[in-house]
C-alpha cells in the first residue's frame, strides 16, 4: 500500500520497547513515529473528491494514513451535493475518516393531467409537455442544506381557457388533476322556420336586433367572458317575415345543449297604429292646441260578423303602417265628412314636413271607388285644418277648424264647395281671443254650432258656442263639451264626462240650448266611453262610439252602435276588435253608414250597410 508518509529504520531499542511498553503507549509511540496504519476515508454517496490540507486524494472510498498527530483539512466534493469540509485530528481511537454529503437537488416523478387534456405545462415558465404526462421528473433545488427544498409554479395553459397556476412542492404526493376554466367558445347554430302547417320559410333573422341573414341560416356565435368566475353572455335572436310572420324569439345560452334552433312562425293578425291628430290640449298654464297621437290595436283581418251588416269596404287605401313607404308624408287620416249628395269623402290628412313636424289638410275622393284619385282642397305644409264639415241642405258650405290664421289656436273657417272644388277664398267665421274647435251644423240658415275655450286658465273647459255662417251674432252656452253634433239641426247633441264616473257621455239639448237630456240609460254604459254622436239626418237614430265592447281576446276597444234618439234599441254594429271612430250618416244611401277605422293596419274611411237603419 503506498503510504502517505516515509518509513524509516527502526532501530533495535525501539523494538524492544515496544516489546516492554503496553499497547497504549505502543500506539502512542508508534504515531509520534509516523508507523501508523492507514484509516478508511468514505462518503455517503461515494465518489466524493476527497481534498486533504489542500492537497487532491481522489474519489472515495480510500484509506489515509495520519503524518503524526497533526490536524488535518478535510474538504469532499461531488457534483450535486453541498461540500462538506472539518478538521480531522488524528488519535489512536480514530477508525475512520466519513462524511454524509446533503443532495443539492431532489428529483421526483409526477403525473399531470387536466380537464380538459392537450393542455400545456410548463415548470418556473419552461415547457414541460401536454397533458396527460405521466412520470414527469421534476428537479426541486435548495440554497443549502438546511434549507428546505424550493417549490415550484405548474403552469397549465389552454387556448381558450383560463391559465391556471399550482404549487408543486418536493413532499407532494402527487399533483391533483387541474380543471380549466373555458373563456370562449366558437358555435354554429342552424336556424330554420316555419309556418303552422310546418312548411319552411324564409325568415328575417335577427341576432339582438340586427338582421344577419334569412332562414335556413348557418349562424356563428362566439361565447366569451374575460374570467371564468363571470357569467356566460346571452344573444337574443328572432326571426320574423315582416308584415306577414310574427316574430319568433330564442335566447341562445352557453347552457343550451343543441346547435339547431327551430322558429314556428305565427301569421300576423294584428298590428299596432298610432293616432295623430289636431286637438284642444290643457296644460298647467291653459289651453294649447297641438298634435295628439294615440296608439290601439289593428286586426288585420276586416270582416264584420253581424248579420245586420253587409257591403263592409274602404274609401280610402292608406297603407300598413308597419310597412308604410318613407318616403310618404302621410300619417294617417285624422276625421272626415261625407258630402251631401254621399258620393264623395272630405278629409283631413295628418302629415309630417322636412323636420318632423305635423300638419294636415283637406281632401276629397270619390266615396265608391277604393282606387280613385284624391285632390287637395288645401295645400301646405303650415297648417292644420281639420274636422271638415258639410250639411246637407244644399248651402255647399264647407266648415273646418284651422290655425291658418293664427299658429298658436284655432279657429273655425268657412269655404264653398262647389262641383268637389274650393269656390272663391276661405272665410274666417271665428274672431276673438278664444280657441274655437268641432264645427257642425244642420242648417245654414240658422247657427253653426262649436267649441270654445278661453285661454290663459289651466281648469277652462271647452263651452258650446254658436255663431251665423256669414259670422254674424257668437253666442257662448253656459254648457261644456269635448265634443259636439249638428247634423239634425233641431238639436246638438254633445259629450262631456261624467260627473260620478269620470267617463265621457252623451248628451242631447235642443238648438236653443234647453232640455239637456242624456242619450244612454243603460247602467253598464254609464261606466263606459261614450262619444262620437252622429244622428241621422230624420233625428230617430243616432251613431255613437263606445268602448263597452270587447273583442275575442276580452280587450275593450272603440265600436260603433247605434241607437233610437230616444234611448231604446241599443245595437252594437261593429265587432272587429279594430279601432272604429267618427260614424256618419250617407245622406243619399239609405243604411249607409260611413266611419274611420285602423282595420287592416291604417286608418282609413271605410262604409257599411245596415239592414233596418234609415
């Protein structure tokens, strides 16, 4: 064995001391000698590079023998472990030189997986492989020995998914399979429509509120949230054929397990119109004369199906209002008379100008020809000349309220009409600071009958007025009104709320204003609307509107009925759940009654004949 140290002679005394000394003191000897056996240098792990007083020794294990009694340097050394170093001081006990070296780095092996699979992992930021990955090692470190060991961040990452991050450590078990959070989600759903009878249509599609395309339709939706704790967005979609197809609606929802949504479409049997018109408007500060617009139900379907009515047919042909041409001025027609010799309509037509203003002007057309031409009988866009009026006693004058003269009210106005055209120039009948509104009369040899209202006082109600038609002699009744009718020129008959129920009502006074007497004494139309009174032109009957009916559905809406001047044989005329308004009597056609209605989608002036009526 090659010694660390040179051997020497040993000289005969020396030997035969040894033989004389005790062992103890023989080893004693025999180290401050140098002849001293050589001791075993070993590590845990072995291979460790063993540096002794700075000098290399080699890898261990190895043996060592002492120079003396001196101390000694021990450094090891080996790859992966901390380098443990002392101070050996050689004595006859010592039996070895050893030395337990603590790992740098600890290596173990994991399973990764996720839901879902094919998600990446990466370790402190380096890629690690894609889920499912099984007996991936993973290298824990440490600063030194005593330390314990560094944990280390498990990224998993998806496209489409929210990233998530866990803390692996070195005494892990195992790693949990990590669930991943979905953020977006790229759909197509199939949308079809059809009707009642299951046949396919090709429907207006549109996704929250925007038209996309028609059905059958291929419609990519994409689902996304910017956390995975945030809710899901929701798309309203519809599909509908416009003016014929009602829409159908559908949320399509994270949640929703299938990609084809199926409309059944119902046809459209109603619509809803709006009512524009000139009228007398209070306010905190009075009277004011302004635009109204109200809306009700149209049924599209125009049939009436009381037998006591027959050859039901329009007068005039305003379209749809759902599917209104823009380009068109018109609103809606607004009220209406019907000439003398009952073969023509006049009426007022509420239109918009270039900004969106409202104004209105007179009209006439052949009353038996659907399709026939209309001539203006007033032009422009500045007024609004409304309610027209004509008698039939043979005066051709024509009355209507306007604010052609001033803006701010109106008055009542006077024209010829003569073979359908305005005769000579338009006369003002009304000259005072009230608001006169609703002519009528019944004989121009006698009173025009109106409606006035004083300005500038919030609680002035409208009061019953008459003047000459050459505008001779206003008088004002102690009398209020909403509304009024001269066409039997022996009495007015009038409307004004009543005082219990709050609900307008029909009244009747002779045409020097006496004997007011109520039309209806029926206790269920007292709580009931009651107004649009039109008699006929021998007084027996009378044509009022009501809203007391109901239609199919159980909605109360506006009908047209008639009853005897004297209250007895109330008949309800009109059924169609359609908005009917303002009756009037043909004063050439026995029967014949003439009324506005939006059936069919717009108002328009439609005529009927009832069997019995004079």
């Amino acid at each position: 064995m090659k010694m660390n140290t040179v051997r020497r002679p040993v000289s005969s005394s020396l030997f035969r001391t040894r033989v004389i000394l005790g062992s103890g003191l023989l080893a004693a000897l025999l180290l401050s000698a140098g002849c001293v056996a050589p001791l075993p240098v070993t590590t845990t792990p072995a291979g460790a590079t063993a540096i002794f007083d700075g000098k290399t020794l080699g890898p261990t294990p190895l043996q060592y023998t002492p120079e003396g009694n001196k101390p000694v340097a021990v450094e090891f050394r080996l790859d992966g472990y901390f380098p443990e170093s002392f101070t050996f001081q050689p004595s006859p006990e010592a039996k070895g030189i050893s030395a337990q070296l603590a790992p740098r780095t600890l290596t173990k092996s994991f399973d990764f997986t996720s839901a879902p699979d094919g998600a990446t992992v990466a370790i402190d930021g380096k890629t690690a492989g894609t889920t499912p990955l099984t007996g991936l090692k993973v290298v824990f470190d440490r600063d030194d020995k005593t330390s314990p060991w560094k944990t280390k961040a498990v990224t998993v990452t998806k496209a489409n998914y929210q990233s998530e991050t866990v803390t692996l450590s070195a005494d892990a078990a195992a790693l949990p399979r990590v669930d991943l959070g979905l953020l977006r989600e790229d759909r197509v759903y199939r949308l079809t429509a059809v009707n009642a009878e299951g046949a396919e249509l090709n429907a207006e599609v549109r996704l929250d509120g925007k038209v996309v395309g028609q059905t059958p339709l291929k419609l990519p939706i994409t689902f996304q949230r910017a956390v995975k704790t945030a809710p899901w967005p929701q798309f309203k979609v519809s599909a509908e054929i416009p003016a014929k197809y009602q829409p159908a609606t559908a949320t399509l929802d994270f949640a929703r397990p299938t990609l084809a949504v199926g409309f059944k479409l119902e046809p459209v049997t109603e619509i809803v119109t709006t009512f524009t018109y000139p009228t007398l408007v209070m306010t905190p500060t009075g009277v004011t004369f302004r635009f109204q617009r109200t809306n009700a139900i149209a049924i599209l379907n125009t049939r009436e199906p009381a037998e006591i009515i027959s050859d039901l047919k329009p007068v005039t042909n305003f379209g749809r209002q759902d599917v209104k041409d823009t380009a068109s001025r018109a609103e809606c027609i607004n009220s209406f008379c019907v000439s003398p010799d009952g073969q023509n309509i006049i009426f007022s037509l509420t239109e918009r100008d270039d900004q969106g203003g409202f104004y209105s002007n007179l009209s006439i057309k052949r009353a038996d020809d659907v399709g026939g031409g209309v001539a203006r009988l007033t032009q422009g866009p500045r007024y609004a000349d409304t309610l027209p009026y004509i008698a039939n006693d043979g005066s051709n004058y024509l009355v209507f309220a306007s604010n052609r003269t001033d803006r701010t009210k109106p008055d009542i106005f006077r024209v010829n009409l003569v073979e359908n055209r305005l005769s000579g120039g338009i006369s003002r009948l009304t000259n005072d600071s009230r608001y006169n509104f609703g002519p009528s009369y019944g004989d121009s040899n006698r009173q025009l009958f109106y409606l006035s209202t004083e300005p500038n006082f919030p609680t002035a109600e409208s009061q019953i007025s008459s003047i000459r038609l050459d505008g001779s002699l206003p008088t004002q009744l102690s009398i209020t009104a909403l509304e009024l009718n001269n066409v039997f020129a022996e009495k007015v008959y009038f409307v004004r709320l009543d005082e219990d129920s709050k609900k307008k009502q029909i009244y009747s006074i002779t045409a020097d204003g006496k004997l007011e007497t109520a039309l209806l004494n029926q206790e269920d139309f007292r709580t009931s609307n009651c107004f649009n009174p039109s008699v006929s032109p021998d007084g027996t009957r009378v044509l009022f509107v009501s809203d007391h009916g109901t239609d199919d559905q159980g909605r109360h809406n506006n009908d047209i009925y008639l009853v005897n001047a004297d209250g007895t044989n109330l008949q309800r005329l009109t059924h169609n759940g359609s908005d009917d308004l303002m009756p009037a009597w043909s004063f050439s056609e026995e029967g014949v009654i003439f009324f506005l209605s939006n059936r069919g989608g717009a108002y328009n002036v439609w005529r009927l004949k009832v069997s019995g009526a004079k």
